[in-house]
C-alpha cells in the first residue's frame, strides 16, 4: 500500500487558511450565493456523469460474466453435479439457462436487464432464487451498518493515534506507532477477525463468534450491537492504518507550516492550534482519499462478512460471481460503484466545506 | 467499543435495524431462549440453495418432507407415508404402495395419492429441470388407484426402487413450474415433522416444530442452523458455546471433542473417493496394469493421515455400509512389489529417468481434482507419491467443474461417489456399467474410466432384477470379486463423516446412520432428531 498513489488522484493540500481567519471565510454575500450555485453545479455534473458510468459498468459486467468459465448449470449444481446423469444434466442446462437468461448473449440479456431497471424491476437471482431487489433490501442494510461503523470507528481512534505520532515525529511513540500499523497493514482482514475470534470470542467468552443474533434469537437493537462489536473491529482494524498514516503525514507538515507557527508565536493556546488550524486542512487529503477508497472497504468487509457469517450484500456478491447470476451480480456492482461516486462527491463537498479556496467548478 | 466516538453510529444502527429487522422479530422472538432444552442450535457448513425437495431428496428436506419410504438408523430402509414398504410384484415391474391416512401438508391440506403421482410425474419431467430425472428413468408410469394407493408401473425389472422412494413428496397444488422459480424453494409444503419458522438469508434458518405431525409431537420442538462456511469459525462457535454441534473434518473435531462438554460421533458412509483410470490411455487398457496401480496404493496410509483414522479402506465401489451385499475378501493389499511384478510382465519397463515406458510412450498422466476440495486435493498428493516410487508419473491438476467434465475421457480424476447409499444399485450401476462407457461431457462422471466388462454388465443386470434378497447380495458379492481381478478404478477409502456435538446424553432415541455423499447437520446424530425423547 502506498499513501497517495494508489487513489489515482494526488489531492490537493490546500494552503492554511490565515491566522485569525474563521475556517469559513465570511465571504460577501455576493460571492457566497456564487459559491452555493457552484457547490450545486458540481452535484449536478457529477450525478449527471454518473448514469452513464453506470450503464458502461454495468455493460461491462455482463461482458465478463459472460466470457468467465463458470459454468451455469454446474454452478447450480455444485456438489451435486456429479451425480447428475445423462439427459437430466441437459434439462437442467435447459431450465437453467433459458427460462432464467443466462442462455441468451449477454448483450440481449444486459438489453433485457436494462429494460427491466426502467420500470424498476432488478430481474430475479437465479443464486439466491429470489428477486434481486428482495436480496438487495435484506442485505445491503447489513453491509452498510458496519462498513459505516467500521469507517467510523476506524476514523475515531486514527484521529488521536495521528496527532499523537505527529507531537514528536521521531519519537518512540510515534516510531512504534507507524511500523506497526505498517505492519498492521499488510494483515489480511480475515486474519484480523479470525484472530480477533480466538481471542475475544472463544478465549475470553467476552463477545459471540458470529451470526446476527444468538441462536433463534429476535433481531434486536442490543442483540445485533453484541454481535456488531468484533466485525465492526475488524473492519476499523483494517481501515485504520491508512486513515492514520494519512492523516499522520499531513499532520506533520501542517504543525511546521507557517502559518502555525505564526499562531503560536502570537500565543494561541497548543490545544486551540491543533483543533482549528491543524486538524481541519490536514483532514483535506485524507477525506479526499477516503472517498475514492470505499470501493476497496466494501470489498474488504466481503470477507469479514464471510467469517463473521454477517448476511450482508458482500456473500451473495461472491456467489453470484460463481453462478453466472448476471441480475444480482450487475445489481450489486451497481449499486456498490454508486456508493464509491457518492463517496466521492460527498468527500469533495466536505472539502469545499472545509476550504473555502477550494473551487467546486475545478474538481 | 468506545462509546463516545460511537454514539452516532449507534443512532444509526437503531435506524438500519428499524429499517431492516421488523418482519425478522416477530418470527424471531417466538423461537425462544437459547437455553431452552427443547431447543438444538446448530453451525451448518454453509447457506442452502433451496428447500425444494426434488432438489434436495435427503438431509435438511428430510425434516420438511416425508417420502414414501424413510431413511432409518444405520441405513435400513422403513416405512415413511407408506404403511408398508412398497411390494413388487413377481416381475419388479410392477410396484404399489399403499398410503398412511389422515396425513396432512403444512398448509392444512390432505395428503393423498395424487400428490405422490405429482411429485414422481414432476422429477421426470424434463421442463422441471430436477438434477434426479435419470435416477427415475425405470419408472414408466405412476398411477393412483385410489386415493390412498399408488402404482409404480416400470420399463424394466427393478429391485432397488425402495430407496428411489425417500424422495420428499410436497403439495401437489405447490408444485409449479421448474424448480428454478419455484415458491417451493424457499416455502417449503410438506408432511414433515418440521415447518420452516424463519430464514434469514446468508445467516441462519429456523425450524419449528409442526402440530400435528404423523409420527408424534417432536420433542426438539425449535432447530436453530447457523450458516458458518469456514471450517474454523464452526469448530470456534461449537467451542465457545453458541451452538450445540457442527460438522467439521476428522482432524479439528479429534482436537475440540472431550473438552467443553464436546463429543466426536462418526458415522459410517457410502461416501467413497476413488480414482479413475481411463481406458483411452494406453496403460490403462490393460487389466494387470490397473490391478497394480491399485496394489500400489497405500489405501491405509492415506486414511490414517488425511482422515485421522475416520474410514474404511475399500476396493470398489461398494462399502462395508452395503451388509450383506458387501464382499470382505474383495480387497487389494498394499504390495508395491507384486504392482512392480505386474507391470514388468506386462512390459512397462523402467526407462533411463526412473519413469516406465513401452513401445515410446511414457507412463505417465495427469490426475485432476477440484481445486476447491482439499480433500481430493490430499487424495490425489498421496496417491502420485504412491505411483511415483513404481515408476510411474502423476502430474496433478486442480480444475473447476467445468473442466472436469470435458476431459474427463483422457485424463485421470479423484471421483465421489454414494449419493444414494441405500441400495447397492444406485451405488454402482452408473459407476461400472458398459451402458455409460462411451464418453459424454453431459454425463461424464457415469463410468469415468470407459470400463466395459461383460461380466460387470451381466452381473449388475441380474442383481437389479432379483427379486429375492439373499440371491441379490449374493450377485453383488459375486461382482466385487470380478471387479478386484479386472479393477475399473482405484477405490481408495470410504469415508467417516465426523460431528462435534454436545449435550446428547440428555435425549433418548440419538442414534447412528449410514450416511450418503451429501453430508451437513441434518445428519450426524440428529438425522431422527424428531424421534428422540427426553431422558
């Protein structure tokens, strides 16, 4: 993992704003309105680029399913494929494949899945053998509550880890801290929550080892916060080298730059520096990154998803990967790219929140 | 958790559930305390696709559906919505069952004979798209007599059609459609003891259950099954106490059982793993080669280190689990040195490289296994370095199905076998019979090797239409022993499926199956789970 590059896009560190000037300048009243029509000038250019992007996504995901390996009729089958004899594997294929879609070229189906989406039917899965927009309501819920609390979580604790390592740069503390969320980094998520288990889960009894609820037990607000605890740290234990070693970095430069060091000289109290000059333009690069990462969130809570058994969207994801189950599968990766554009665009509105030389029309 | 940089995230949290978990309370919370004795939670290997029971014969359909004849302990055949089990008549051509009275479905409506026809008429018919249609292929027509007597009517003398009759019979009002977009898959209708209370998709079911059952008020009255795919995050949840039994592999249930209160029970198979040998190579087409490859094979080394002891060496097709139709002298000893004999005489020499060759062609094929299956994958590792001292060379090949099955005809394969246990033809007749030798992509697992033998054939023929018993299991018997002299394949083990499970001693009635291919928590120990009283 590398710090800027791997988003693509280099944000730009904007200049501190002066000393004594409020975070939001008190523009004049002229400009301010400009400022508003620009903020929604840029939502409207990015929602309007958005359907297209949508159509060619999901194009291209018909494309590739239809030119994967996989096999339909075997995915439906699984185990049980190898006992299918004769002719019976061949009505299978049949019910399969023509009845359901998955027989037709994937630019008729996708043609036939896009009318669909029109009149505001997502099709039927054939993995999940219910309609898509049934599977989407029940799980996508799910994912979004903990990629959230996890998101969250993660920013929480990154915040003061952060500030702490950025004090005293070459200090144990912050030498300590930095390789090992390094470190921390490089562990794969599903290790982070297998080992989270053994501990936390089994070792010490403290938290359950997974599932929604107990046993048969009603969906409740505090039986699911229970069981929400160790997926949600896995989540933010992945999260949070980055967001910290982000956040790290920016800190670092913002505290030498000189416009704090003018708001020291002039005796602004050190807790006052960090929290109004410090911690808000150093939030700017990495909100701008956190926006473009989401996708990669949502992929790493697919496995926490997997270990914790959690039903969220990330499982049937996988297995409509498997099975040929173009409605589900486009559906998904749909509705999971919206998420990452308007993560994106809500990342550059908090910027232009927090910077007031920030121009929506350029980003 | 802190919950000072949480509190928001709570809000929401409260809000998503609002949002998403109001329809799961109401069926949640009458399923009960966990610690309620009447309750069995337990950690399944992984989500089911469906609950149609012409997609699913046996395991957790069992505890929805009730067939005409029913899985009993250790395997025996009994009576399910027969009274009987089914008669033949003097040709096997001919079969009726007669119905138990006053069964109903779990909607209220009455069990009769046509529901029987429906169900049998639907898993033949190709627009249903069961995967079962050619398990059936015997059955010509299926009549009601009258309303609570049913006629099989067959196109060829059959013995074994008792153990085709354990398919789930539904509501035939139900029954619409092909089994991809049937309600049945996530509905289910049926006689069983059990009705489907709530299923969350991705994470867990539960069973309730039914008033009124046939056979008794079952006294597990709630069955909690946890979806957990990871093997190690079952055996964890079985550990820590959240769940009262899983399945989980020989090795890791030997090493959780005894504490926590945890027990091993293993249950014998009709799961086999066998390896093919196409008769398409050149070495493969001579029988002497084939019995040496299998005297070659250290069959007990393999089930002492892949299954931790859990198995049962065998030489065919058939297993230990077969009783009287099982041949115990039809075995291969492991001796490497006679295997170097046979394939001396037979002229494969040991060329410069330490490989066999004769006439230019090397001893040597690739045997492929799924590469998802690690069990296979451990299979087919033991077995080339079992080959490899003979001189002969095993590459191995991980594949998907999909590839399996289009070159099936020139390369090796480690095969499953025994989906259907209960009869010694269902085991076998496919496996061996020259009918399935010619190579088809769409039934390639049929006879993977191309093996042809007349007296294979002749055999399997005439024990599928004995009607008498004993002269059947001496027909099987009589078989196994040509198969040893002229092997079709390398059968190498016969499987023990293990469970971890705690808290059996509380009930009565816990008992031991024989066990098909397709394993899970509807089997182990609480495959009659609604047969078992309270101690």
């Amino acid at each position: 993992m590398t710090l800027i590059s791997d988003t693509g896009r280099e944000a730009p560190v904007a200049p501190a704003p002066g000393d004594g000037m409020p975070l939001v300048a008190p523009a004049p009243r002229g400009a301010a309105s400009g400022r508003r029509v620009a903020v929604l000038r840029l939502v409207r250019r990015r929602l309007l680029w958005a359907a297209p992007l949508m159509g060619v996504i999901s194009l291209a995901v018909f494309a590739l399913a239809a030119a994967s390996p996989t096999d339909a009729a075997a995915a439906f089958l699984g185990a049980r494929d190898e006992f299918t004899g004769g002719a019976a594997r061949a009505s299978v294929e049949d019910v399969v494949t023509g009845a359901h879609g998955a027989g037709a070229h994937w630019a008729e189906a996708w043609w036939r899945w896009a009318s669909g989406l029109v009149s505001g039917d997502l099709g039927v899965s054939t993995s999940a053998r219910m309609p898509v927009a049934d599977v989407v309501a029940a799980r996508l819920p799910w994912t979004l509550l903990l990629m959230v609390l996890g998101l969250a979580l993660g920013a929480a604790v990154a915040v003061p880890l952060a500030l702490i390592a950025a004090r005293q740069p070459h200090g144990l503390l912050a030498r300590v801290l930095t390789s090992g969320l390094w470190a921390l980094s490089a562990v794969p998520a599903f290790l982070v929550a297998m080992g989270l288990m053994a501990v936390l889960a089994v070792g010490l009894g403290w938290l359950p080892t997974g599932g929604l609820t107990d046993a048969g037990a009603a969906v409740t607000p505090g039986q699911v916060g229970r069981h929400l605890v160790l997926p949600v740290l896995s989540v933010a234990l992945a999260q949070l080298p980055w967001i910290t070693l982000h956040l790290h970095r920016a800190v670092t430069a913002q505290l030498r730059s000189p416009a704090t060091e003018a708001a020291r000289l002039r005796g602004v109290p050190e807790r006052q520096v960090l929290a109004r000059h410090v911690l808000p333009t150093a939030a700017v690069p990495t909100l701008a990154i956190a926006g473009a990462r989401l996708p990669e969130v949502v992929a790493g809570s697919v496995l926490v998803e997997e270990v914790f058994s959690w039903p969220g969207l990330g499982q049937s994801l996988v297995s409509a990967a498997l099975a040929q189950d173009f409605a589900l599968l486009a559906a998904s990766t749909v509705l999971l790219s919206a998420v990452a554009v308007l993560g994106g665009l809500l990342a550059d509105l908090c910027l232009v929140r927090i910077d007031p030389r920030t121009d929506p029309d350029a980003l | 958790m802190r919950l000072r940089h949480s509190r928001p995230a709570v809000l929401l949290g409260a809000l998503v559930l609002a949002a998403s978990g109001c329809s799961a309370a109401v069926s949640g919370a009458a399923a009960g305390a966990s610690d309620d004795a009447a309750t069995l939670r337990l950690a399944e290997t992984g989500e089911y696709g469906s609950l149609h029971p012409l997609e699913y014969p046996l395991g957790i359909t069992s505890k929805l559906y009730d067939g005409l004849v029913a899985v009993g302990a250790d395997g025996v055949l009994e009576p399910g919505l027969a009274v009987a089990m089914p008669e033949a008549d003097a040709t096997l051509t001919s079969w009726t069952v007669r119905l138990r009275e006053g069964v109903t479905f779990s909607d209220g409506s009455e069990f009769d004979a046509q529901d029987v026809v429906a169900a049998f008429d639907a898993v033949r018919d190709p627009a249903v798209g069961s995967w079962m249609a050619a398990d059936y292929e015997m059955v010509e027509q299926v009549t009601a007599i009258d309303p609570l007597t049913v006629r099989f009517d067959l196109a060829y003398p059959y013995a074994g059609l008792p153990a085709r009759l354990t398919l789930g019979i539904p509501a035939s009002e139900a029954l619409g459609g092909d089994v991809v977009g049937s309600p049945l898959a996530s509905e289910p209708v049926g006689t069983g003891p059990y009705v489907l209370a709530e299923w969350r998709k991705g994470e867990s079911m539960t069973l309730r259950a039914r008033e009124g059952w046939w056979g008794g008020e079952p006294q597990v009255r709630t069955i909690h099954l946890a979806f957990v795919a990871d093997e190690n995050a079952r055996a964890q949840r079985v550990r820590s106490g959240e769940v009262d039994g899983a399945q989980v592999s020989p090795r890791i249930a030997a090493q959780i059982a005894g504490s926590d209160g945890l027990e091993l029970v293993a249950n014998s198979s009709g799961d086999f793993r066998a390896i093919s040998l196409p008769v398409t190579l050149p070495f493969f087409a001579d029988p002497a080669v084939r019995v040496a490859v299998n005297l070659g094979t250290d069959r007990q080394a393999m089930i002492d280190g892949i299954l931790a002891g859990h198995g049962t060496a065998v030489a065919t097709p058939f297993t230990p689990a077969q009783g009287d139709a099982f041949e115990p002298s039809a075995v291969f000893a492991h001796d490497p040195a006679a295997a170097a004999a046979l394939l001396d005489d037979a002229g494969w020499a040991v060329g410069p490289d330490g490989v066999r060759a004769k006439d230019g062609v090397r001893f040597a094929f690739t045997l492929m296994y799924f590469a998802e299956d690690t069990l296979r994958r451990d299979v087919a590792q033991a077995f080339a370095s079992d080959m490899a001292p003979l001189g002969i060379d095993v590459a191995l090949e991980g594949v998907d199905r999909r590839h399996a099955v289009t070159a099936m005809d020139e390369k090796a394969f480690v095969l499953g076998g025994g989906d259907m246990p209960y009869d010694p033809d269902a085991q076998a007749y496919r496996q061996l019979h020259s009918d399935f030798a010619v190579f088809d992509e769409d039934d390639a697992y049929s006879n993977p090797s191309g093996y042809a033998d007349p007296d294979v054939d002749r055999l399997l023929d005439a024990a599928r239409t004995e009607p008498d018993p004993a002269a059947r299991s001496a027909l099987y018997r009589e078989l196994q022993t040509v198969l040893v002299a002229n092997p079709p394949l390398v059968a190498v083990f016969a499987l023990e499926h293990t469970y971890v499970a705690r808290g059996l001693d509380d009930w009565d009635g816990v008992e031991h199956v024989l066990e098909p291919h397709e394993h899970g928590v509807a089997w182990g120990p609480w495959f009659n789970v609604q047969d078992w009283t309270r101690r």
